[in-house]
C-alpha cells in the first residue's frame, strides 16, 4: 500500500499540464504526502471500487516535539471518484471523530485524556483536478461543523466545549512537492466563522465560555515544508533551507464573548465588537510575527473582583509582535508595536473615573514602538525545555531594549519619549535584581499645566492635589525653552547606577 501511494503522490512532484487527468490514487497520494509534510503518522485501507477509490477511516498519531506525549484522532473515510478528468471527493455528512491524548515511551502514567468529535456536512461539495502550479483542491458548501461532544480526563468525564462552525465557504488549495519540499497555498472565503469553547461548569471549582465570530472572512495561507515532515532536531537546517509559513485573514466584522465564574458564581464577562478585522501570522528562520488589527472596537467588561464595570471604545487597535523562536548564541530581533486611537468611555464609565458635571468625555490615543536584541535560550516548540525553564530561569536574556516612541495624547496634553537600554549581564553588580546597564531616555510633556487647571475647574482635582503634582514635575523635568506649556527629562543611568536627570545626579 506505502509503494503504490508512493508512486501516487509522484503526481505532486512532476510539471503538469492544466489539462491533464488526475486518478483517484493520485487524488488519495496528495492527502498523505500532506499528512507526513505536517509530521502526522497515517493508516488506512484503500479499496478499488471499479474505477473509485474508497479509503477507510484515516488514523492520525501527532507527537509532541519534546514530550512523551501524543495524540490519536479517526477521520471519516473519503471516496474517490473519477468525473470528466477530475475526482470527486465524497466524505460523509455527518461522522464520530475519536480521538486521545496518552504519553508514549517511559512517560510514564502523564498527561491522558480522550474524547470525540462530530463532524457535520451540508451540501459540501469536494473536487480535485491537475493544474498547472501543482493539484487543486476546492472545498465549497453551506455549512461545515465540528463539535466536541465528549471530553474525559484521567479516565473521568470532565465538562468541555468546542464547536467549530464555517459556513458559505468557498476554499481552493494547492499542493505541488519540487525538490522535496511540499508547496500548499490555500485561499478562502466564508460568510462566517464561529468558534465556541470553555470548560467546567456549575460542579467544578471554576470554569470558563467564550465565542469568537467573525463575518465576511477572506483569508490565504502559504506553506513549506519538508516532504518527510519537521524534526525538532532539524529545525535551524530547516528554517535556513527555507521553511515557512504565513497566514494572513481580513474580516469585515467580529464578536469576541467570554464568561468566567467560580465555584458557580459568574465573576467576569466581556464582549467586543470589531469592524474591519486584519490578521497576519508568519513562522520562518528570523522568527514568528503577529499582527492585529481593527478599524473599531466596542468593548464591555465586568469584574466583580475588580469591581470593575467598564463600556469603552477606539476608533483603531493595532499590534504587531516579532519574536525570534529558534535557540541561537547570536542576539536577535524582537519587537513590539501597539497602537490606540480613539479611545473614549462611555458616559457611565467616564462618571466613574471623573465624578464631574463640567468635564466632557474626552478621547486619548497611545502608541509605543519598542524593540532590541535578545539570546533565545531554548527553542519555542522544545516543549521539555521550555516547561523545564518554569521552575529555573527564563529562556531569554535581554541584551538590549530600544524605546523608539512613546506617544500618549489625553485632551490637549502629550506625552512622547524615547529611550534605549543596554544589559551587561558579565558584570557582577546588579541594580535592584536588573543587570548592570547604560542607559538614556527622553521624554517631553506638552499641556500639563492647562490640564491641571481645567481638572481644578471643573472639580476633579483640588489646588493642592494639582500643586503636588506641580511639584513632582519639578523635581524630574525642566521647561523647553521657547514653550509657554511643555517640560523636558534627559534620564541617564551608568552601568555603576548612577542615575542622573536633567544632569542633576540623583542616585
């Protein structure tokens, strides 16, 4: 069965005509070259049905890089069917997907769980045909659904939810091996994606519910990877060789909803609407980066521990992180960017924070832009080590910290800084647990007393709150020259631990 598939899969490797047919056994090798390039161990029975192929239930087996651990799951059985130069894929409308959680090898008893999916169908259609960048594959239909329907832990039934649910989808995907790497590229549309999950209930100390919607998806994938799959002993050859992945997805709208309660008690809820969602997500050899954003978002949040009670809203929402993941002796870049426009409350949240008839809401921006070089200690995916680094000291040493912008903005004040930070984690003295370090910073504040007075207009603040901070602002910064409103600190911090603003040394 292994050497006719394998010649099967040989479809993916060779140039093809668009026009040229593509056999059921063909259509069977692009489902298992794709299941051993993502590392899955595979079993199933294939059976000539006259000129169809129906394959038996599909045996998954993912091991965990780093952990005596794996997991089992049973997919429903295609059947292939040949129509006009293509093959038709049917799968069943509705199945059971069993799956497990066990450790392998000397794990000992570990980590075991088990349970079941149902996978629900309606009016999915599947066809596969040659194309002239590798094979195609295109998913269309009505509804798509996954559902855990049991979930046990340690042997014990254990209250879980997941529900995954796609629906008016359009998917066309496409697989090509050429040098013994496997090419996939997907790209989808979907009127929605629903995606529900928690766990615990009302018996269990605590627990936890929540949706993700969103409306109007568009979305493409790309993948490469290794024909016989990733190794955690090959990642740094892999990812120089050139293995990567990269998702990117736009949303015309969104519904985030979450619950958390203890002990039967609903302590927190939160709900945020978004407009104009953009996501991207990338893995390659300089590392993992992730950005998200929104062109407007409408947030509710209670928390009775908290005691907060919070209606709020921006008109943007951006953050992009870029992070190395493989261990390397060499620093490497890291990032961080967010950014916030538009920030109002609510006329019943702002009454909570500024308990004053005379003050108008107000909007506030805020954005910070940071970054530097770090020594990754230990590889993201080593799982072993990265749990053993929980009872020890971290993966990652700091080498240095770059604040390129701080920029806060609330009525007519603003804040903008900038700084950098260099670790020297050699030298014996350490300043209050951080490393010895050279460092400066900038920062300026425009406005600060026009705002002081306005919130003593209007009650917020009395004269001699105002003044005490009028004091502070006096020991730390000195005035811009030529500016009615504005102040200055030039922090310098010495690998000694002096530390000096304004030239005024003050440790």
């Amino acid at each position: 069965m292994r050497r006719r598939l394998a010649l099967a899969a040989a479809v993916l490797c060779a140039p093809q005509a668009a026009s040229a047919e593509l056999t059921p056994d063909e259509a069977w090798g692009v489902w298992t070259a794709q299941f051993e390039a993502l590392g899955l161990e595979w079993e199933a029975e294939a059976v000539p049905e006259g000129d169809a192929l129906a394959v038996g239930p599909i045996f998954l087996t993912m091991r965990f890089p780093g952990l005596p651990l794996k997991m089992n799951l049973q997919l429903p059985g295609p059947r292939f069917v040949p129509d006009a130069g293509e093959v038709e894929v049917q799968l069943p409308a509705s199945d059971t997907m069993p799956f497990s959680l066990s450790p392998t090898g000397d794990g000992g008893p570990g980590f075991a769980a088990s349970g079941a999916l149902a996978w629900r169908m309606e009016d999915v259609r599947v066809r596969m045909r040659e194309a002239g960048d590798g094979v195609e594959t295109r998913w269309s239909g009505a509804r798509f659904e996954i559902d855990m329907t049991e979930y046990g832990f340690r042997g014990r039934p254990f209250p879980a939810e997941y529900r995954y649910v796609q629906s008016r989808f359009d998917i066309t995907q496409t697989s090509r091996i050429a040098d013994g790497w496997l090419h996939f590229t997907r790209r989808g549309e979907a009127g929605q994606v629903v995606i529900d999950y928690g766990y615990g209930d009302g018996t269990t100390p605590q627990g936890l519910a929540g949706t993700l919607k969103r409306d109007e998806v568009e979305s493409l994938t790309e993948l490469r990877l290794p024909r016989d799959g990733p190794s955690l002993d090959r990642l740094p050859e892999l990812a120089e060789a050139g293995m990567m992945l990269r998702h990117e997805a736009v949303a015309a709208a969104g519904l985030d909803e979450d619950e958390e309660w203890v002990a039967g008690d609903l302590i927190a809820t939160g709900e945020t609407r978004w407009v104009n969602i953009t996501a991207l997500f990338t893995l390659a050899g300089e590392g993992a980066r992730v950005v998200s954003g929104s062109d407007g978002a409408v947030m509710q949040l209670t928390d009775k521990a908290l005691g907060l009670d919070v209606d709020l809203e921006a008109a943007r929402v951006l953050l992009d992180l870029a992070m190395p993941v493989l261990r390397k002796v060499e620093p490497q870049d890291y990032a961080l960017r967010f950014e916030l426009d538009g920030l109002t409350l609510s006329e019943d949240t702002w009454a909570q924070f500024f308990v004053a008839d005379g003050l108008a809401r107000q909007a506030a921006d805020l954005k910070v832009d940071l970054g530097g070089k770090a020594i990754l200690l230990e590889t993201v995916f080593d799982l072993a080590a990265l749990g053993r680094s929980f009872y020890g000291a971290l993966p990652v040493s700091i080498e240095t910290l770059d604040l390129k912008a701080l920029e806060a903005r609330f009525w007519d004040a603003e804040l903008t800084g900038r700084g950098a930070v260099e670790f020297d984690h050699a030298a014996p003295r350490m300043l209050d647990g951080f490393p010895a370090a050279k460092r400066d910073a900038r920062f300026e504040l425009v406005g600060a007393q026009d705002l002081l007075d306005r919130l003593i207009a209007v009650g917020v603040l009395t004269a001699e709150d105002a003044m005490s901070a009028r004091m502070m602002m006096g020991m730390f910064t000195a005035p811009v020259e030529g500016e009615t409103d504005a102040v200055r600190a030039e922090v310098e911090i010495g690998p000694d631990g002096q530390v000096t603003v304004n030239g005024q040394r003050l440790r």
